[in-house]
C-alpha cells in the first residue's frame, strides 16, 4: 500500500515546486511503487495552490 505517511512525505519533499510539478512527481513515484506504466483503474489526482 502506498499509504498516506507516503503521500505526505512526498509533498513535504516537494513543497517549493509548482503545483504541476508536483503532480508529475506524485504520479512517477505511484508507477515506480506499482511497478505499472499503466493503471488499470481510474485515477483522479487534484492539487490545489493556495494564493495570497
């Protein structure tokens, strides 16, 4: 399992990069942890950027 603790440290580590980076970092480690190019589920991942 992937699992949040995972998540977290993922965007703790990347917390300067911009939004679309971080997605792109995020969905490179899930494929590196499955081992899989492709998923075979559906897969929605959103990140927000808070503004002043």
């Amino acid at each position: 399992l992937f699992g949040k603790s995972r998540l977290m440290e993922l965007i703790q580590r990347a917390s300067i990069r911009a939004p679309k980076e971080l997605g792109k970092n995020i969905l490179h480690e899930l494929r590196n942890f499955s081992a899989e190019s492709h998923f075979s589920d559906d897969m929605t991942l959103m990140i927000l950027q808070r503004t002043q």
